[in-house]
C-alpha cells in the first residue's frame, strides 16, 4: 500500500501557527476533503506536502518513487505554448517520456539510417511501452472536452483565468499520481463539467486531498473530512454530511463540558476569596487546579462558526429593477435580445449557466458599469446597491484590516438599530481581535475576499448583487453569508456555480444558454437539475409524431425526494423541535414577566413570529413526508 506519513508537522507564517504537531497518514483510496475558515492554513499544507514550501519542522516520509500531482489555485502556465503544449510541458515522468519520443522520432524521421538515430528511437518506444504513454495524448484531449476547453492550438495568454484553471486541471489529472491534491478545483467549472469531475474522481484509483467550498462535491467524493482549525487538525470519517452531524454532537459535549468547568470554577474563585484564615492553611494542589480552570475558563473562544450577521438597512420600494425589451451585443457575442424582467422587493434571483454566457455582463448592466444597446432599464429611486464582484476591487496592502473598514465608517446599526463597531463586526466574521491589527497584505486570498465582502455589506445596501460569491470563500464564510441573506429585508441577484449555495439563497432562476437565449425556472435549483435530466419522450397526436417539452414537477407527478430534499428531510423534525422549544421557553418567560406589559408585547410579538415559522416547518414536513421511502 502506498502510504503518506507526517509526524510533527508545523508550520508559522510570521506570528500565528497555521499547524502545530500534527499527525496523519493517507493511504491509498483515501478522499480525503481539507476544510477550514480561510487564513488557517489549507493551501499552505498542500503546499508543504507538495514540497513547494518547507515546513518548520516535522517530517514526511513517502514510499520510494511516491509522485504528487497537484492543482493551485493560480495556475502557473507558459502563456507562449498552446493549450495541448503547455499540457505536455509539465515535469512528471509521463510528459518527459512524450516529449522524448517526439525529439527521437524527429531526428530519426530526418536521418533513419543514422545508428544513434535508431538506438534513440527504439529507446523512446520502449519507454512509451512501459509507462503506457501511448493513450495519454487522447486522454488529455478527452479531459479537456469534458472540461469545454476545444481549441488545443489556442495560446495560453489568450485565454482566461477561467479557462487557464482548466487546463492546469488536465495536466493535474493526467499524471495520475499516487496523492492527487485539488485545491479549489470546481471553480470556474460548469455543472456538467463538475458532475463529470465528481466520477472521475470517485474511480481515481490513488488518494484524493482536496480543498473545495463546494459541499454537494464534498458529499459526493469525500470519504473523510479533516478540518484544520487553531493549529490543531481534526479527522472526521465519512462524507461532509456526517461531519456535520459529529461536529454538531462534538459541540454539543464540548458546551456541557464548558460549562461544568465554569460551575467548578465559580466554587473554586469562592474559596479562594475567602483568605488564608478562613481557609486554614492554602492547599497548593487545588490552587494550582484553580489557575488551570482560571486560564482555562477565561481564554478566548476558538470557534469558527455560529456567528449571526444582521444589518440593518435602508427601506426598499416595491420597484427595484424592471428590463424592458433590453438588447445587448458585445463584439459577436448576444448577451441580452429583447429581455423583459421585473425584480421586486424581497426576490432572491439566482443567476447560472455556461460560462461565457453574459452572467457576470447582467450584473454589470443593473451596476451601471455596462450600458445596453437598446431598450430600458429601470432603477427604483430607493435602491441601494451592494456588488461583489468576482475580481475584488484594489486593496492598500500596506494598510491595516480595521484602518481599511473604519474609512468605511466607525460602525454600523443592526436590524434592531444598535450600534455594531467594527471591532465586532470583525470578530463576527471570523477576524479575532489579535488580527485587527495585520497588514492587509499578510492576509490569505481568502481573507482579502472575506474582508472586501464585509466592506460592502458595511455600506447597509438594500439591493445586493453578488458575483460568484462562493469562489475562494470557506465553508464557515459561506454559511455566515448564507444566515445573513436570510435575514436581509432586500433584494438579493446572485450569480453563481455553487449548487448548494444556489439552493439555500435563490428561489427564482435565469438560466443564460448563450446568445441571448435566457430561461426562468421557480423553484429549488436541484430540482431544476433534475428535470433538465429528465428525457424528452415522444408523443403521437394526430397520426404525428412530435417531441413534447418536459413537463414540470407537480404533486402528481413526483414520486421520490431530491437529493436537497433528502438533506432537508433528516433536519426538519429537529428544527421543529427546536423552535417549539423556543416557543416554550417564550412562554414561560411571559409568565414571570405578568406585570411587565412592555416586556409581554415584545415576548408575544416573537411567539407570534415563531409560529409562522412553525407552520411553515409543518407544512414542508407534511409536504416531504409524501416521497419519504418506508
């Protein structure tokens, strides 16, 4: 079995410790998903691994010829080749044998009757033989298809950084290495492309390490989930459903266990209180077990996760955005032909489909960075606009994190109208205090996104639009974006590739085909995705046969839960509880405040608020409970 070991591993980037003594092993068929909040040190250990950065100390130990393939975020191609040269130009056995083959074949095709010519030549086949290089060429060009890249001659400088990745993917791919390490691969993919990864993948026949945002993908490929968090890094077995599920319980004990420990302590502060007479003579074992509990008790909290966002913002008129018959062509590419669309308040568009499509140009249409060709847009007067954009403005590097909000403003008002300084709103997404101070330009990739995104939501707009916002952001990141859309009392256009984020945030789909072509769909994007693979049947009528449109999913019609469906299946019943339990608690707390009226109307106002969400819960419960297999 080919095994990677690592003992001790540490690495430090100026003051803080991305990893610190940690330990593991990957063996064969291991997929392995690497996730944590950005700044923590994924890329970096990929890096280590890779032997592209050495680390502080610790070692690897890998089998003799043990080979890595992996696949950077920013790919570090040769823009003066062409897509299938640059393919072949990488340094892995495999390439090397290709390229001598064709210098042999060369020189021996000028001159066969040379004697060196022929050794050379016969050399070079009997490697090809050997490590079966034969096939690579039509593999490579059947990677690249699946991943629409067409033209092989094309050069790399002309391509974009989309498409670069792709390529830089194909050359990862074909190595076929004993450890394949992906970081970030499904971004700028398609979903048929991902879809296609996502079984590659699953009969890869070495080890997987990836680091993906993408959760449906981690579900799908995972077999183990390593989070790497504070220096420390933890394995979890299975996909990232049943991480989720043992984080949840893991936290759940690590509270019980918090608090047992503050309880001890209380008692252990009384006594020490007390004074030396009252104490008799001081035992020195429970005042040592007190300084434990104390440093224990009182250090800050180490979690990535949990935050509630929720700013307020300006009030939004029930006109927001309406196209009418709006045109647009840029060079030969139609982007918009005659499109109609009204956008309201409280809509949550999401915006998918092939890249190159005109997703990104739309945004930039209603930002009035792109002007139409023909037709009418319309910007309601109380829309404040939000955009995040892929390519993230330029930030001062040598300014500081706090320096570069605070121009900003000092703080912001919650939905609740209190003050929020930036210090806080920092730490709720997941800058602790001890970063306040760090130089833009230490920051992760990661980290600049995560700060550019709280910048803009600093602005308190009404209208937000949001530009693959999935790309480069981790999981903890998402999931505090996600809780705060749904919260936002706004309008909400997103363009992205991320199933699951689509399915969490958008309730009305535009589906870009190309030229202008532009389908609506209402609905779950999953759901979307299933009846797009749902085969057109023929139907006869009147002696001809027509092929008939998919019908839509109704009632009637479905017969089992979507995998989303499936995901929201095993949560509901919980949920419910959980907000029954609130419920109760909501009551109970009228019942000790009776004489309070101020206090009862505001209890009542969030009982009611509750149960509408109840209902809601009960009417989906009872609407799922129909397709739910026995």
């Amino acid at each position: 079995m080919q095994t990677l070991k690592a003992e001790d591993l540490t690495e430090t980037y100026g003051t803080k410790t991305l990893f610190n003594k940690i330990n593991f092993l990957i063996n064969e068929q291991d997929r392995i998903g690497l996730i944590g909040t950005n700044g923590t040190g994924k890329t970096s250990l990929l890096n280590v691994l890779a032997n592209i950065d050495p680390q502080d100390s610790g070692q690897i130990e890998t089998p003799k010829n043990y080979t890595i393939g992996y696949l950077r975020q920013t790919p570090a191609l040769d823009e003066s080749l062409t897509i299938i040269d640059a393919v072949f130009a990488g340094s892995q056995t495999v390439f090397k044998t290709i390229r001598f083959y064709e210098q042999a074949l060369a020189r021996y095709s000028q001159d066969p009757e040379d004697a060196e010519n022929q050794r050379q030549f016969e050399s070079a086949e009997q490697r090809m033989n050997q490590e079966d290089a034969w096939t690579a060429e039509s593999d490579v060009k059947t990677i690249l298809t699946q991943l629409h890249v067409m033209d092989l001659n094309q050069k790399i400088g002309t391509l974009s950084g989309g498409q670069q990745k792709r390529v830089d993917l194909a050359q990862t791919l074909i190595q076929a290495p004993d450890l394949l390490m992906l970081d970030e691969p499904t971004n700028h993919l398609d979903f048929d492309s991902i879809a296609w990864l996502e079984q590659y993948l699953t009969s890869y026949k070495g080890a997987l390490l990836i680091v993906t945002h993408d959760r449906y993908f981690l579900d799908r490929v995972a077999n183990q989930i390593w989070e790497l968090s504070f220096g420390n890094l933890r394995q979890y077995p299975g996909n990232y459903q049943a991480y989720v599920a043992k984080k949840a319980e893991q936290e759940e004990q690590e509270a019980v266990q918090s608090q047992k420990e503050r309880r001890l302590y209380k008692q252990e502060l009384a006594w020490m209180r007390r004074g030396p007479q009252a104490r008799g003579t001081k035992q020195q074992a429970r005042i040592n077990r007190f300084e434990t509990l104390s440093s224990s008790v009182n250090a800050p909290e180490q979690s990535a996760d949990n935050i509630a966002v929720q700013l307020g913002q300006q009030r939004l008129g029930k006109k927001v955005i309406e196209f009418k018959h709006a045109s647009l062509n840029l060079g030969s590419h139609i982007i918009l032909k005659d499109f109609s669309e009204l956008i309201q308040a409280d809509e949550r568009v999401g915006i998918t489909g092939n890249n190159g499509t005109g997703k990104s140009t739309l945004l930039n249409v209603i930002a009035q960075l792109q002007p139409i060709d023909d037709g009418i847009i319309d910007i309601g007067e109380t829309v404040k606009l939000g955009y995040y954009t892929q390519k993230i403005e330029p930030i001062p590097e040598d300014k500081r994190i706090i320096s570069y909000l605070s121009d900003v403003g000092s703080g912001v008002l919650n939905a609740n109208g209190e003050h929020i300084s930036v210090t806080n709103l920092l730490e709720q997404f997941l800058f602790p205090r001890s970063m306040h101070g760090t130089l833009i330009r230490k920051l992760s990739g990661g980290e600049k996104r995560r700060l550019y995104l709280l910048k803009i939501l600093m602005q308190q707009p009404n209208v937000l639009l949001l530009d693959e916002p999935t790309n480069d952001l981790d999981i903890g990141t998402l999931t505090v974006l996600e809780d705060y859309l749904t919260h936002f009392r706004g309008t909400v256009i997103t363009v992205s590739h991320d199933r699951y984020f689509l399915n969490k945030v958008a309730e009305h789909l535009l589906i870009f085909e190309g030229q202008g072509k532009i389908n609506r769909f209402t609905g779950r994007f999953t759901d979307y995705l299933q009846q797009q693979d749902q085969p057109e049947t023929p139907t006869v009528t009147d002696g001809k046969k027509v092929e008939s449109k998919a019908e839509p999913t109704d009632h009637q019609k479905k017969i089992k839960l979507t995998y989303a469906e499936q995901l929201e299946w095993q949560t509901i019943e919980s949920d419910i509880d959980g907000l029954e339990n609130k419920k109760a608690d909501l009551q109970n707390q009228m019942n000790d405040n009776s004489d309070d009226y101020g206090k009862l109307a505001d209890l009542q106002k969030k009982i009611d608020e509750l149960d509408v969400k109840i209902d809601k819960k009960m009417n989906r419960w009872e609407y799922l409970s129909q397709y739910v297999d026995d």
